[in-house]
C-alpha cells in the first residue's frame, strides 16, 4: 500500500494517546515470572492516573488461556500473516476485562502447546507473533500512538515497525521495555530471511557479534527505551549489559528507567483470601495467626516465638541461590525455620529436598510454582532471603514488606531502589552488598538478633515496610511523561 492509502490518525487538542502493549504473556492469563505480572496491572495504573490515555494489550492465544477464558472471548476475524516464504492463519480473538481489552493472536501451530516457552521454534514463534501486531492493527480497528513492546520475544516488533511497515503506519511510535537483559533472542544469521522475514539490507539493524539479536534490533530502532529500574538502567551501560553495554550507550538518550509497582489491591493482608487471618498495620498482631497456620502447612513445629525465614523464587543462579548452598548447615544450626518454594535447576532442586529430608523439624520445602502458597509464606514468615546476583526491578521484596515481612536483600538492580537498611536510619529491610556468602550469613544474623533481642524495633520495622508505598502510581505518571515526550 502507498502512501496515499496510509490509514491516518486524528487527535484533538488536548486529547490522550492510544497504547498498545504487544507482550508474550500477561496476568491474569499467562505469567511465568515478573514480566506477565508487570503488564497485567500497568494498564490499569495508567487509566487510573490518565482518563485520557488508552491502553489495550494484544498477547498470543495459548492452550492454557484458551481453556481457561476462551468461552468469554468474541472471535473478531482473520488475517494472513506473511513471513517470508510462509503465508500462516491469524486469527483475532477480544475479551474485555477490568475495563481493559485484551486481543489474542490464534494460531494452533505456534501456540496450542502446554508450554510458553522453551520451544525449539521459540525464534518462529515469536517472529510470526511480532509480524501479527501490525497485520491485524485494522481489523481489530485500533491503530495505535505507540506500539509498547516488552523484552526480546516482542523485540522484532519495533523492527517490523521502521522496515516492513513503515510506509503503512509511519506515525506509529515504538516503546520497548528490557525487563530482563540476559535473555536477548540470540540466532544465527543463517535464518535471517527464513524466520524472521528480513532482507539483507536490514541484517545491520540485528547482526550482533556474528549472530541475529533481536533485543539490539528492538533497542536500535525504537523511539523509546525503557528498564524496570533506575539502578538497572545504569548497570546495563557499565557492565551489567550482558554484551549489549556499547549498543545501550549508543542509545542513552532513549534509555529510562521506571520502577516497577505491585498490585496493592491483590497483595494486601487486609484482604487476602488465602491467608488463614486477615491484619494490616494496624492490627500487626495478627499475623502471628498466619505463622502458626504456615508453619502447620509445612509440617514444623509450631511456635510463634522461632523466627522463620523463607526464598520465594525461581532457582536459578542470578537470583543469588548459590549463595545460600554454602551457608544452610550453619543456618539451621540456629534456633530458625526455614521455608522455600520455588521451581529451577536441578542441582538447586535436589539440594534443597535432601536438605528438608535431613532436616524435617526446621526445614520445609515445595518444589513448585503456587501463588496461592507464595502469599501464605509472604503473610506467615517473619524474613524473606533475597540475595540477588543480579535482578532489574524484583517483586518479591516489595510483596514481603506488604505482608509485614522483613526483606534482607542484596543491592543491586530495582532492589536497590526500593529497600532501604535499617542499620543506616529508617529503613525496611536488610541490605548487604558483596555477592558473598558470608556477608549474607553475618547480615541475617544481625536481622536475627533485632528479632529475639528487640521486638519493639522489630515491630517498627515490619510497619515501615507496610507502611511503604509500592503502588503503580507514581510509576503510571512516568510513563505517561514518557509517552507524552514521544507526541
């Protein structure tokens, strides 16, 4: 199509913009971690401090969603995907929701698997989903200000945008965010023209390092560069870029960092259907009834007097889990309780299931991924371990000062923007610097001492983290300054 024939956009004085947030996964639907989290109670945070912005979400239909919400859905139609040499069925589903409207790309081959990801044809899959974005922008008859794109699996998208699309929607503006940096979308070149539908002429924009990286090709041709974080936008220009430090520098004028928020409403002790007692910061008493019920869950001696301490996380190295291997005897030496769940590798599996098998009557473990069970720990436990080797903005620690559990933390990345040690004023958690089991140890030590030796400070410090706001808000407003910057 020419120019001639590019559908055109008006907007008033005065009016708002249109979003579309292009993700492979979003709550309530689909989410495997932070990611899906993040996009599924962003939008609403931005209609809450923007009547005038609009903000829709279009993510793949899977299996799983469409078992679980496919009988709400209204089938819009279909389009023809190209991609290079294969021409595939794209179907468009809608379901409206909180006020939000969520579309679903349908295609059985790419996307009716049990799995989200860790496909072989993971690079195929999400190529044909980033090229469906701008396909079906007419028939779902919504043409947006800014396409919002999350992480490498959508990274193609603001690629698609300025090459194959560009004539066609030339006033689109393209936002992507880096939730995670170490996963980039690395392939080789080989497949270039046959996966990702790209002619040579436009191999520069994702050549990296002799291999196809679809994040530097999101991160070259967007408008707008985003992290989850202001410390982790610094540390993915000095180091912490996983090789894309020079590309990101050659881009800082794009780059900001907003800090993530969490679903205060979902995660409140006040109302929270799964705990065995509601409490809030005024009634902090109250969670003792938690611990009890938590420590039955486990099969632990119950006793609201022994400190428990609890990992909520994916077992996986980054998040600092080969910290804790070394020092775990010497920890359950002391007169504590420790509780973990969380799935990973299988070295870090097994070691803790043999660990809870050694010892029964201090150690509880769930290999598993229950949100349900996450916020009975999060309510029941009294420290919440998060030694992070590296982590761009974290939920966990701000879910455990909402539930009046004292985070020790690592700083590094969002977590260093949002938990502040109480040893240096008036703090919400613990923080410890060097990536060292040792400093680890000493530091919970030190937070088990406030525990037994001065429940008053203790007291005061669960109600600072209650008391700390985590809300969307602040962050919503961001990124709407972020959006109006792009007009």
């Amino acid at each position: 199509m020419n120019k001639s024939a590019t559908p055109k956009k008006t907007r008033g004085k005065g009016a708002g913009q249109k979003i579309l947030f292009a993700v492979s996964e979003v709550a309530p639907f689909v989410a495997t971690g932070g990611m899906g989290q993040v996009v599924g109670t962003l939008p609403l945070a931005l209609k809450r401090v923007s009547e005038k912005t609009e903000v829709r979400v279009i993510s793949p239909l899977y299996r799983k969603v469409r078992r679980q919400f496919g009988s709400g859905m209204e089938f819009l139609g279909d389009v023809w995907v190209h991609l290079s040499w294969r021409s595939q069925y794209c179907g468009v589903f809608k379901l409206e929701r909180d006020g939000v409207i969520y579309y679903f790309i349908d295609n059985e081959r790419y996307f009716d698997r049990d799995e989200v990801y860790g496909s072989y044809d993971d690079g195929e899959r999400f190529a044909f989903f980033s090229k469906a974005v701008p396909a079906v922008l007419e028939l779902i008859d919504y043409v947006p200000d800014i396409i919002h794109a999350h992480d490498w699996q959508t990274a193609l998208v603001p690629v698609y945008i300025s090459t194959t699309y560009a004539e066609r929607y030339p006033d689109i503006r393209t936002v992507f965010t880096i939730h995670n940096i170490e996963y980039q979308g690395k392939f080789p070149m080989a497949i270039l023209g046959d996966v990702f539908d790209l002619q040579g002429y436009d191999m520069g924009l994702v050549e990296y390092n002799g291999c196809i990286n679809l994040m530097k090709g999101a991160i070259v041709c967007c408008d707008r560069l985003t992290t989850v974080s202001p410390s982790y936008a610094q540390e993915i220009t000095s180091g912490g870029g996983y090789g894309l430090d020079s590309i990101i520098a050659d881009n800082i004028g794009k780059l900001s960092g907003i800090i993530n928020g969490i679903d205060t409403e979902f995660y409140d002790p006040a109302s929270d259907p799964a705990l065995a007692q509601k409490y809030d910061v005024d009634s902090v008493e109250k969670k003792a009834a938690n611990k009890k019920a938590l420590q039955k869950l486990f099969g632990l001696p119950v006793n609201t007097h022994k400190p428990v301490l609890c990992v909520v996380s994916r077992l996986v190295s980054h998040k600092g889990i080969d910290l804790l291997l070394p020092i775990m005897e010497e920890l359950v030496s002391d007169d504590v309780q420790f509780l973990l769940l969380g799935t990973g590798d299988d070295r870090f599996q097994l070691f803790f299931t043999e660990l809870g098998m050694k010892h029964p009557d201090k150690i509880g473990i769930n290999i598993a991924f229950n949100p349900e069970v996450s916020n009975k720990i999060y309510a029941g436990s009294d420290i919440m371990l998060m030694p992070s080797l590296s982590e761009p903005c974290g939920l966990s620690q701000m879910i455990a000062c909402r539930y009046g559990t004292v985070p020790i933390v690592r700083a590094v990345g969002g977590i260093k923007d949002t938990i502040r040690d109480c040893r240096l004023g008036e703090g919400n958690g613990f923080v410890f610097r060097n990536y060292e089991s040792g400093e680890l140890l000493d530091t919970i030590r030190k937070a088990l001492h406030m525990f037994t030796h001065h429940p008053d400070q203790w007291e005061e410090l669960m109600k600072e983290g209650m008391r700390t706001d985590f809300s969307w808000d602040l962050s919503a407003k961001a990124y709407i300054d972020m959006y109006s910057s792009l007009r």
